[in-house]
C-alpha cells in the first residue's frame, strides 16, 4: 500500500491512472522504519513506467512497477457486471484470524464473509476495507484501498489443509479498470496448486457497483516444517 501511494505522489503533466501494479515480495519486513523510494522509469505523455522501492536501511525488501495511462474522456458503451455476491452487510466480520497473535487480516482491515478464515476448501470471497489509514492523518486512495484487499487470493480460497502446506505468494500483480465507489472492495477469489511445487491464485475485484479489477498471485507450495521439540 505504501509502494501504491508512493507511485500516485509521482509528478506527471497530467492526469494519470495505475492501470497495471505488480509487487515483488524480496524480504520478510518487520515493525521497523522503512524508507520508500521512487523513480520514473519510462516517461510518456500517454503511457509511463513507474517504480518505487521499500527500503530497510540499504536492504530492499519490496519493488513495485506501476503502468500508468493518461486520463481522457472516451465515448465507450456501459457494462453491467454486478457484484456475484450479495453487500460486505449482508454477511458477518471475520471474529477470528487464520492464527493466533496480532496480524494484518486482524488489525488493519475489517473483513467480512458467509465463512471465517480456514474454515472452507475451495473459491471463497470477502468483502475488505482498511481499519486505518496507511499514513496518519491521510484518506486513503482508490488503488491503495484496492491493494488493501487484493493480496487476499490465496487466504480465502484454500484448496488444501493450511496446516500441513503452505502456499505463500513472493509476487502479486493488480490490474484495475476503475476505482471503487467507496471504501469497501470484494475478492472472489480461486487457488490452482501442483505437484512440482507452484501454483496461482486468482481474485476477481468487486466494489458494491461491480467490477473493477483482477489480482494475480505467483505461489511457491511447500510441505508446513513441523517445529522440532
């Protein structure tokens, strides 16, 4: 989300909009100070490259690369594709986490499904929105509320026990088509996993107008360490 913000705060001659946003995961990163760094990478007055790096003292830890198209108005025909699902009131908040002890799906968003975390194999969906603002003091964005909720795929849509593989996600790539009309986002979200060790999570991006978006996410499958006594 700070690597989202940090890329809108880029100067450009005129309006633009994050069309495509892909994140590479490098580092694990605690509650520590980090330092984000920016840079335009292909200038353009129709379509630019955009890069921001999170940084941990010299280390980089996370790099995104953002495409950006110019802002225009375009006579196009509308298109009707609801939300799959019914309202984030329609269905209750997650009252549990996917494990024990302070995390984000916890503390920094409010997450709402027909299910708790866990508790299903297979396609899920949850309606997200931020608890708190990314930076104090600061409304968050459109894409930064959106990237509140599209790293989600692969938690909610379980197609194996978490308890005995893992399926962690080193990369995650949003492509977005409109903002939403609020601060809620839906993930209707699908995981493929194989034998040799990889697999991809899926999310198709909702707000309560309709879609808005896809999230893709690389998956490295591992069997879970069972700790030593």
């Amino acid at each position: 989300m700070l690597l989202a913000r940090e890329i809108e705060r880029v100067p450009a001659e005129q309006p633009m909009f994050v069309s495509r946003l892909t994140i590479e995961l490098m580092r694990p990163v605690g509650r520590i100070p980090l330092e984000v760094r920016s840079r335009l990478v292909r200038p353009g007055r129709r379509v630019q490259l955009v890069e921001a790096s999170l940084w941990s003292g010299e280390l980089e830890v996370a790099r995104a690369t953002a495409l950006r198209m110019r802002i225009a108005e375009v006579a196009v025909p509308p298109v009707d594709q609801p939300p799959p699902h019914g309202p984030p009131e329609s269905v209750e908040a997650w009252t549990e986490g996917y494990r024990s002890g302070p995390a984000y799906h916890v503390l920094g968003v409010e997450a709402r499904s027909p299910i708790q975390p866990g508790a299903k194999r297979g396609p899920g969906w949850a309606w997200f929105r931020l608890k708190l603002p990314v930076v104090p003091g600061e409304q968050p964005s459109g894409l930064v509320r959106i990237c509140a909720a599209a790293d989600f795929p692969n938690g909610i849509s379980n197609v194996v026990e978490p308890s005995s593989i893992t399926y962690v996600n080193p990369d995650l790539t949003i492509y977005v088509h409109r903002l939403p009309v609020d601060e809620w986002v839906m993930v209707d979200a699908t995981t493929w996993l194989e034998a040799h060790g990889t697999g991809m999570a899926e999310g198709a991006l909702y707000d309560r107008k309709g879609r808005l978006g896809r999230s893709l996410q690389s998956l490295l499958v591992e069997p879970r360490q069972t700790p030593k006594p």
